[in-house]
C-alpha cells in the first residue's frame, strides 16, 4: 500500500517540521518525510533536517521570481513522488505554479482562529494587542489566497490577561505541536 510522501515547508526555527519528524517517527503519522524545503539558507529548520537524517531542498528567493522557484520547487518535489505539501512557517505566499502542480495537496498552520487576524505575520502579536479573550491555531487546506482556504481543524485558547507576549506564543506553540502531527495523521489516514 502506497505510503504517502510529505514535503514539509518553512522558512525559519522549524519547531512545527520538528514536532512533525517526531510524530513520523513515533509512527503517529503513517507516511514518509520524502524532503524539507526551505527558502532561507540560513534558517535553523535546515539543521533539524540534517539531525534527522531528512533530504532539505534550499532554495533562496534570490535573483528568482515567485514562478521561476516554484517551477524548481515543484519539478523536485514531483521527482520525489511527494503527494502532500505541508506549510510549517513557511513565511511565503504560494503562486499559481505550485497551486495547480499540487491541487487540494497543500496544508497550512496560521496561530489565529481565522479568519480572525488572518493575512498578517504576528497574527499572535496582533491579538495579543487587541487585547481579545481569546485565539487559537488553525489548520487548513490552501487556496489562492491568504490564510483562506477550507478549515481542516481550529484549537481555542483563552488568553490570561496576565500572560506577557512570549507566554502567549508559548502557550500556542504547544497548541500547534499537538494539533498539526494530529491532523496530518487524519488526513494521511483518509488518504
Ligand atoms: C508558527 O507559529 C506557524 O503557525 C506560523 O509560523 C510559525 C512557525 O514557527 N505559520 P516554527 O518555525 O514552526 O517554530
């Protein structure tokens, strides 16, 4: 039975791709990490690559437009028989080239119960500003647009008003590193 092959994405620490490593390891998630891909050659997530023993495509933007990266992105993960593109902090919106290589095949993590604080990059900072009861983490399938695609699954956070800023990412990091391995299983498993 065909296993399914994940390319995991990020562009920084990577401590979601590293929840996701372990999860494939303790046979939580029944598939296999064909790659990492990674947009940053200086990012921390390309050396949890190589202590895992996992193939780490860096690729920078440098001197390449959005379709030109994409068309390498998608030609090597195509070779690599990869059948499920996970978004781990990859800090980049996705173009029509890797869109339509990987249709319904792409899953993104986005610290906010979107569509609140959707489309910004410290969507916990800002909710955090807002002074809001509460956040979350989502997890959905990507379209061509912003943190809009299809909702997979949400997890609430009642934020404590005497929470600082860093305990607040704390406390939805641990979200995050429970729920994405959790629903990646399912998806895998409804492969
Ligand atoms: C996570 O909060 C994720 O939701 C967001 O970027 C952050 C990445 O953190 N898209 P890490 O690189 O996985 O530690």
């Amino acid at each position: 039975m065909h296993k399914t092959n994940l390319a995991l994405f990020a562009s920084g620490n990577g401590s979601n791709v590293q929840a996701i490593l372990q999860a494939v390891q303790n046979r939580e998630i029944s598939a296999n990490v064909a790659c990492i891909v990674c947009d940053q050659p200086q990012a921390y997530v390309i050396e949890r690559a190589k202590q895992a023993g996992v193939p780490c495509f860096v690729l920078s933007r440098q001197g390449r437009n959005r379709t030109e990266w994409e068309t390498q992105v998608a030609t090597y993960l195509k070779q690599a028989g990869v059948d499920l593109i996970i978004l781990a902090g990859f800090m980049r919106i996705l173009g029509n080239t890797l869109l339509t290589a990987f249709p319904n095949q792409i899953v993104n993590i986005h610290p906010s119960l979107l569509p609140a604080f959707g489309g910004t990059p410290d969507a916990i900072g800002d909710a955090f500003r807002a002074r809001v009861p509460e956040t979350g983490v989502t997890i959905h399938w990507v379209d061509n647009g912003v943190d809009t695609g299809p909702i997979i699954a949400q997890q609430a956070l009642s934020i404590n008003p005497n929470w600082t800023l860093d305990e607040l990412s704390a406390e939805i990091r641990k979200i995050e590193h429970q729920l994405y391995p959790k629903t990646i299983a399912q998806i895998v498993q409804q492969k």
